[in-house]
C-alpha cells in the first residue's frame, strides 16, 4: 500500500494541453488612434506652415535676459518662497487642528476657512495696494508704548522695529507671503489628511515600548504620512509654478509673464512672447513633475504591489516548471 501510494505521488501531472484562445477583436482603438493621428497631424502642419506663429522669435523671446530674469527672481523663487511659507506654516495648522486644545484647534479652523475662501488674486491686489493705504509703516512693540513711556518716564516708545511698507509692497517679499498665507491653508490640510492616514494602533505601540512623541512623530508617523502628503504637495507646487502670474495684482514687475506682456506691448509680437512664456511654464512643470514621482516611488515603497526583479521572476519561472 505504501509503494503504490508512493508511486501516486511520485507520478506528474498531467498539464492541459495549449489553448487556442481568439484575441478578442478591438477596431475602434484602431479607429480611435487613427483620428488622434489626423489631429496631431493638422496641429503639426499648421504649426509649421503658418507663419504667424513666427517660431524664430518666440525662440530669441525665451532667451531674452528679461525673460530669463523675470523666470528665476519671479517665477521660481517666489513659488520656493511661497512654498516654503505654505508648508511650515500648513503642518504648524494641522498640528493646531488635531490639538486637543480647543482653542488652537479653531484658530487654525478660522485660518484655514479665510484663506480658502478668499481668491489669491484678490488677496494680492489688497496686499499690494490696500497695506500701502492702510498701514504706510508698521511699529512692532509693544501696543500703546509710547503712552506707557510717557507715564513711566522712559526714554524710549517701547517700538523694537519700523516696518516701511511703501517699499517692501511692491516687491517678490510681499508677493511670496500674500502666496504663502494662501497655500498654508491647503497644505494644513494635506498634512492633517497625511497624519490621520497612520493608524492610531502604531502610535500607541510606539509610545508602550517607551518611544517619546518626537521620535514616534519622525519615525513611525511621518514616514508613512509623506506617502499621502507628497502626491498633493507636489500638485501644489506645479500649481504655485502657474499662480506667480498672478503677481502682477502687487505688481511685480520682474516675474515671467510679465516681461512676457513687456516684450509683447514693446514689439508687437503678442503670441510670439506668450508662446515663450508658455514654453517655460512647460518646462519647469514638467521638471517638477518628473521630480514628484521619483519621491512619490521613493515614499511609496512597501505600499501596494511592487514590481517582481526580473531575474527573481526568471528563477520562480524555472521552478514552476519543475
């Protein structure tokens, strides 16, 4: 019994034979890259053969040392500014939010509720014109300090700081903070929805082995919250990218599209200077982009099915057979 069930076990089995399947048929992909072709076609033609594009000086446009200029000081600085702003201040907001202390909790509700509601154009042309009108030049001290000097005989106004806001309003400065205070509030978000993601379970197993709350906080929390804060982050400072255009509300006059608008009032070449300044936008979102999904790889590891080695699926192939 034992030799005859051993043989049993020994036998292989017996595969199915090969199956002569019929791919299933799919003309109207054919027919839908057909019609993608005749378009990319027309729109290729008619970017070449139509000289009103005027292609020469849209290149000699992009190059020009205004536009180059207004690209770095305005457009790429002021969103790294803006950013900067946006982020520090945002995950000081979610941390305020998930605070079991009431009052930081609605302050930062109120924050984040203002600045989402209020459009970054219209916050910027306030900032640039309305701090000029309302606050000229702005004291930083102590309130009412030069009455309280005056009762106590001092010498001083008790003001640490004079603040001229007639040449600060006007510049990348005040076009960088009016951007920052606006994305703070999205980005308190992003960081909140980032922290909740992580299961409440893995910071109280953390804290049970005498983890303290910094060390869980950078070890156990954020590096799985990055995984959730990095893809809308990185869609935040694409979108930042395109809304320095919008500081022509302070105005500031060296920004990208603005020499853009410069260079089309001067020669009169109006698409042939937007068309460059759209080419840079291009350029340095697509950068932004490509940079994004290397950290969302990077974070994204140990999360959902990865990629088989090849040389690992060759050797699990090998032993199939077998």
């Amino acid at each position: 019994m034992t030799d005859e069930h051993s043989n049993v076990e020994d036998e292989p089995e017996e595969r199915p034979g090969p199956i002569d399947a019929v791919p299933v048929r799919h003309p109207w992909r054919w027919v839908a890259v057909a019609v993608i072709a005749v378009l990319v076609a027309m729109m290729v033609h008619s970017f070449v053969t139509n000289p009103r594009w005027d292609w020469t000086a849209t290149f000699e446009y992009m190059f020009k040392p205004a536009m180059i200029e207004g690209l770095i000081q305005g457009t790429i600085l002021g969103t790294v500014l803006a950013m900067i702003i946006g982020v520090v201040l945002g995950v000081i907001l979610a941390v305020m939010r998930l605070s079991s202390n009431p009052v930081l909790k609605y302050v930062a509700a109120v924050y984040t509720w203002f600045f989402r509601a209020i459009p970054r154009y219209v916050l910027l042309t306030i900032l640039g014109v309305g701090l000029i009108f309302l606050y000229p030049t702005i004291d930083i001290g102590i309130p009412f300090g030069q009455s309280i000097s005056q009762m106590l005989g001092l010498s001083t106004d008790l003001t640490w700081w004079h603040i001229d806001m007639r040449s600060f309003s006007s510049g990348i400065g005040i076009g960088a903070l009016g951007l920052g205070l606006s994305e703070a509030a999205y980005m308190a978000e992003i960081a909140r929805a980032g922290i909740v993601s992580v299961d409440r379970g893995q910071t109280e197993a953390a804290q049970a082995l005498g983890m303290s709350s910094r060390k869980t906080t950078q070890r156990i929390v954020l590096p799985q919250a990055m995984r959730v804060i990095v893809p809308p982050t990185g869609n935040e400072a694409i979108a930042m990218i395109k809304d320095t255009s919008l500081l022509i509300a302070i105005p500031v006059g060296m920004e990208l599209f603005n020499q853009a608008t410069i260079i089309a009032n001067r020669t009169y070449k109006v698409m042939s200077a937007y068309v460059a300044a759209t080419l840079w936008y291009l350029i340095v979102c697509s950068v932004l982009m490509v940079l994004q999904a290397f950290l969302e790889r990077h974070f994204g590891r140990g999360f959902g099915a990865q990629d088989v080695n090849p040389r690992a699926k060759r050797l699990l192939d090998k032993m199939g057979e077998h």
